[in-house]
C-alpha cells in the first residue's frame, strides 16, 4: 500500500475512533445503573419473572436462590422447563417442593416447526404470568436482593414500557476475557444509549418518526415490559423467527411509540454466559449474522471497518521498524492509544480484568474467524445448533 493511501486510511481510522470515544464519554455518564430509592409512595407492581430452562443443570439452581431471596415481596416466578434432557427437572422439582408458594414449573409445549426456541418457550411463559410487569431473565443470570425493586421503582419513575439491564459479565477463561468484552465494546462507542429512551435533541421530530427503530437495543439475559405493552406488541409471537429477538422485541416498542430504556447491571444483575470457548463460539455462531440483519453486504463491511481500525494500526507500527515515515508513525500510535483507551475505560467500567485491554487485536482476529464461518454458512445453507436444536 501506497504511503499516501496509507495515511489516508490511518486518518479516516483515528477521526472513526475518536468519534467513537466522544459517544463512549456519554454512555459512561447516561447509561446508568437501575435506580433505587425507598420512596414508598410508588406501587409494587406484582412481577413475573419468567425463566426459559433448557438443559440448565449448571445454571437453574444458582439463578433460583438469588430470585427466591428478592427483598421485594409481590412477584412470582414460572420456569419453563423446555424439554430438557439432562437433572434440570430434578432441580425444579427439589426447589418446588421448598417454595410452593412463589415458585411455578411448567412443561414446555412441543415447538411448532414456525418457531425458534426461545421465542417459544417466552410466549407460553406470557399466556401463563399474571404480574403487571414480566421480566424475562436468562436461566445463566443472578440477581442482586434489590433487582425486583429496582426494576420496579425504574418502570414508574421513567415512565417505561419496556427495559432491559446489560449484565454485569463474568468471565472466566482466557478466551472469555479476550473476545466477550467486545460486545460491550461495539455497543458502548457506536450507540449513544440514552438515544433508546429520547429523541435526539438535534432531529426533527419527522425524521425520528421514521427512524426511531434504528435506535433500538435490548440484552435477552434480562427484559421486562409493563403487561400491557408486551400484549401491543405481540408478545414473542410478533419474533417468533427472529434469532436475536431481544432487539427486535425493541424495534417493536419503538415503532408503536412506546417507551423504552437501557441500564447496566453492575449492582443487579450478573451473567456468565460461557465456560469455555468452544461453547463460546457456538453460542455466538448462531446469532452473530443475525445481528446485521442477515445482510452479508453490511457483515462484510463492518468486517473491513474493524480490521482498517482495529487491526491495521498496530501492523503499520511494527511496520514503522524497518520503513519509519513520521506521519504513518504518529497515525499508529494516536489509534493504538485511542483504543487501549476505550478498552481501558469499558474493563474499570465492568470490573474486568484490565490487562486483556491489550489482547484487543486478538479478541478482533477472533470474532473475524467467527465472521468467515459465518458467511460459509450463509452461503452453504447451514444451520447452526445450539442444546440440540437448529438455528
């Protein structure tokens, strides 16, 4: 590559990273914790918490104590057990016999050839729930004592229809630690949160009307609507063939005008997702060309983009030892440091371990290699599975 072409594209990759930096400064500020207050003149709401259970053994038992242990009194919580073939039956049944009153376990229905699986196992957990506000939670999550109340208090005090918490993620494994980091990190410097609850202050208000989907996003571990706006939208019915249901669960809010808001997790709620990285590669396999839309043209491009940002400087830098051009130089080092920057801040934000900041190429390279499996399977007609289903 040409040096001309070269500090062309190094530049249009700092002015990317440093736009991304601005939008990381705000999330830090406007995407927030789940309130909490002890102002008692708000109602509790009774909530659902409802929980899809398929092959849990490892997660169901954890989950249940810190649900079963809310602060909060007016809740129930229904598990799905959705045709599991493992002890997580056992478990439901062991945990029912020492809650009967809170606790309901019900036997997934057999899956209709039209839906996918977790769609499925939601819809009927909704035909089910009696509470005012349901809350779906992964069976991999924990809550905090206060969660429910949390939730509770931030339905009323925003005026929500809907919310969803990003978990606070533990991560265990070295591949855990390298490539997991960077779902936060796309969300946290491309989206400006506070966007999925307002209006931007600088767009007309025709213009969002059209738009306002687009900014829509949603976390599956853990989403509550008020009864009311789940049944305006459908329910699960209206995503019942939609891998990553969660956000278009919030598209859906968004086009019918309702209202909706991000949080974080950090004193709520908690998720360790995988254990090991074949399971990880797996787990993200199935839903990772989903989240563009199934589009290959707009996966091949965000693929380009972050390996012009993400990767090109730190091989332009060592570049720099055996052919050392000022410009190309300084472009290196202003976008490795921007980045390690931005890691730096999303690690103390989510208590991660700080030193993975510099395996971020790596953690890339990873989630390329996962991107070319995804286009083979694409173009091949291949389905991922995930607990012995299709996807």
């Amino acid at each position: 590559m040409e040096i001309s072409i070269l500090f062309w594209v190094l530049s249009a990759s700092l002015l990317y990273l440093l736009a991304t930096s601005v939008i990381l400064i705000r999330n830090r500020f406007e995407l927030t914790e789940l309130p909490y207050d002890t102002d008692e003149t708000f109602n509790s709401k009774k909530i659902s918490v409802c929980i899809p259970a398929r092959n849990e053994e490892l997660n169901i038992g954890s989950l249940l104590k810190t649900v079963l242990n809310q602060k909060y009194d007016n809740f129930e919580v229904h598990v799905l057990d959705d045709q599991s073939t493992d002890t997580t039956p056992a478990i439901l049944r062991e945990f029912k016999q020492q809650h009967p009153q809170k606790l309901f376990i019900h036997k997934g229905k057999e899956k209709p050839d039209d839906w996918f699986g977790k769609p499925w196992a939601c819809q009927q957990l909704s035909e089910i729930a009696t509470g005012e506000l349901l809350l779906f939670i992964d069976a991999d999550t924990k809550l905090e004592p206060e969660a429910l109340t949390r939730i509770n208090y931030s339905f009323q005090y925003y005026g929500l229809d809907m919310l969803t918490v990003w978990p606070r993620q533990i991560l265990g494994t070295f591949w855990e630690n390298t490539a997991l980091p960077l779902i936060y990190f796309a969300l946290l410097t491309i989206l400006p949160s506070i966007y999925v609850y307002r209006k931007p202050r600088w767009m007309p208000a025709s213009i969002y009307h059209q738009l306002r989907e687009n900014f829509a996003a949603a976390n599956g571990q853990c989403v509550a609507f008020t009864k009311d706006a789940y049944h305006q939208i459908s329910g699960h019915r209206s995503v019942k063939q939609q891998v990553v249901e969660d956000v278009e669960l919030a598209k859906n809010i968004k086009r019918e005008g309702l209202t909706l808001r991000m949080f974080t997790g950090m004193n709520t709620i908690s998720c360790r997702m995988y254990r090991n990285e074949k399971e990880m590669f797996e787990g993200l396999r199935k839903n990772f060309l989903a989240g563009f839309s199934n589009s290959l043209p707009l996966f091949i491009t965000a693929a380009i983009l972050h390996i012009i940002v993400f990767i090109l400087p730190f091989f332009t830098l060592l570049w720099q030892v055996f052919n050392y051009n000022p410009p190309v130089f300084f472009l290196s080092i202003a976008s490795i440091t921007l980045i390690f920057i931005q890691r730096l801040v999303i690690s103390t934000w989510f208590s991660w371990n700080p030193l993975y900041v510099f395996l971020h190429p790596i953690g890339v390279i990873w989630f390329q290699r996962l991107g070319i499996v995804k286009i083979v399977d694409k173009i091949t007609g291949k389905t991922a599975l995930w607990k012995g289903r299709a996807v």
